[in-house]
C-alpha cells in the first residue's frame, strides 16, 4: 500500500523549490542582475530526486506519483525537441488547396490546431483553429467557397529547438497560447510543441475521447511489445515502467540507430539494456516498426 503521506512531501518540496526559485528570480530582476547569468543550485534538487528514488525503493511511491514529481524537476533539463511532434508526424494542410478540400481535412482531425503551409512544410503560414473555422463557416451560412483559411489562421509562433520545457512553459502562460512549431538553428520546421505536451510530462497521459492509449504501440499476446519506430523514449518508460536510455536518442528507431551504429535491416535482432529488439518493418533508411521483448525470451 503506497504512504501516501510520503510522496505528498516529497512533491510539495519540489513545488516549494519552484516557487522559491520563480520568486528569487523575480527580486533579482528587479534589482537589474542580469537573469541568464545566475546558474540554480542543484544541490538540494539532487537531494529530492534521491529522496524520490529513496521511496520508490521502499515500494512507498506508485510509479505515477514518481513520474509527476520526476516531471517537475525534468522541465529544467528537457528541451523542446525532445517532447516535439516530429514532421514526419505532424498533421498540416496545404493552404493552396481548395477551400473545400481545407475546410474537410481540418473538421475530420482530431487536433483542435492545424498548421498551414505553402510551397512545402519548412514555410508554416499561420495555425488555424477547428472553432474559429467553424464561427466562419457559420457566418457565411457553411458555404465552403467562400472561406478564406489565411484570414481565419493566427500568425505562427516558432520558437528554438533547444527552448527548455521550463522555459517554454512560461512563454505559453505569458501569451495564454497553446501551440508552436519548433525550428532548428537554420529555420527548417522540426515539428510542433503544444502546452498540454508539456503539462504531460508533469501529469502524465492526458486522455480524451479521440486518443489512443500509447499510439504506436500494440502488446500481443506472447508478452512482446511491436513499437513504431517514432515513438519517444520518454513515453515508452512512462508507459511500460521501463528504463531505456534517451540521452544519445529520442525515438525508439533512433535509440535502434545509436546502438547499432547502423540503419538494420528487417529481421535483424539486436540485443541491449536488457531487451531484445528485432527490426519488423523498414522504409526506405527509416525503421518504422520494432518488436521488443525481454532479453532471453527469443
């Protein structure tokens, strides 16, 4: 049974900090110290990641208790390119199509914001929101030709690829936004950061009406787990209360990449961190499917 007492200390400690750091910030400013160059004492962090670690030994914090304290102190630590929905995931629309082909694909989407583009995804025009099309569409009585996604969509918002999760919180607070897309050091489009991404790494899975469980991932029977190969790291420990490394890598292919010092080819196995990987699907240089099982099991 977990101490419940426990974990509640261990995570108002960690709220305190923030809030202790968030107000010290605040009086230096004021004072004119120049923010970007006061570094945070880590000591007493470290001291509570240990404590938290301390209670998971002791079988007193449940795994989701330790992930949401684990959160706080990672948005510090995380960047924005390692919770982003990559490019190659991220839902877009051509704001050259036809107003009615536009209108069509953003209403059968499950996102409530979709990026517009023009010429190819590296030039993001604007950002359309399902209700203000909606509000649109009711204006002009549904008759799709006469809309105009551009004077509907809201200007994009990039921000850096190295923005850290704290950081970018706090720019979405300040502008009481919820959306951005993430750009590398030479402005190509990486992918898309939305607030609730970050609240997750806090809180865990937010789940609606529209979401799978783990997208991307599928147990069988036989105990394995078939991953695609996009799906972060993060979310697959989270999920599986695994402990694969994702420092060197973000998504499971990439981890596959890193380790082998390869791009394997289909039904190729490897064996590392304890679980054995075998390569299902490959397009092109890209792994787009893994079977993962516990070492030793074949």
């Amino acid at each position: 049974m977990t101490d419940e007492p426990g974990w509640i200390v261990v995570a108002g400690l960690a709220i305190l900090i923030l809030l202790v750091v968030a107000v010290r910030t605040r009086l230096l400013a004021m004072f004119g110290y120049e923010l970007s160059r006061i570094e945070p004492q880590r000591s007493t962090q470290d001291e509570l990641r240990g404590a938290v670690d301390d209670f998971r030994r002791d079988g007193q914090m449940v795994r989701e208790d330790r992930d949401r304290v684990g959160g706080l102190f990672d948005l510090a630590e995380l960047e924005v390119s390692d919770i982003m929905v990559h490019r190659t995931n991220m839902r877009s629309v051509n704001a050259d199509n036809a107003p009615e082909a536009v209108v069509r694909e953003i209403l059968q989407s499950p996102h409530t914001r979709m990026p517009l583009w023009k010429g190819s995804l590296d030039n993001i025009v604007g950002v359309l929101h399902a209700k203000d099309l909606l509000r649109a569409l009711n204006e002009v009585g549904n008759d799709f030709t006469k809309i105009d996604v551009m004077k509907i969509a809201s200007k994009p918002w990039f921000v850096p690829d190295t923005t850290t999760l704290q950081e970018q919180l706090n720019a979405f607070l300040r502008a009481k936004a919820h959306f951005a897309i993430v750009v590398d050091e030479y402005g190509e489009v990486e992918g898309l950061v939305t607030l609730e991404d970050i609240i997750e790494e806090i809180v865990g899975e937010i789940a609606d009406e529209h979401d799978v469980d783990i997208q991307g991932v599928k147990q069988e029977a036989d105990g394995s787990v078939v991953v695609d190969g996009t799906v972060p790291i993060r979310d697959l420990n989270r999920a599986l209360d695994w402990n694969l490394p994702d420092e060197e890598a973000t998504t499971i292919a990439g981890l596959v990449i890193h380790e082998t010092q390869s791009i394997p080819e289909e039904k190729q196995a490897f064996t590392f961190h304890g679980k054995r990987f075998v390569v299902m699907k490959r397009d092109k240089n890209r792994i787009a499917r893994i079977r993962i099982r516990p070492a030793g099991e074949g």
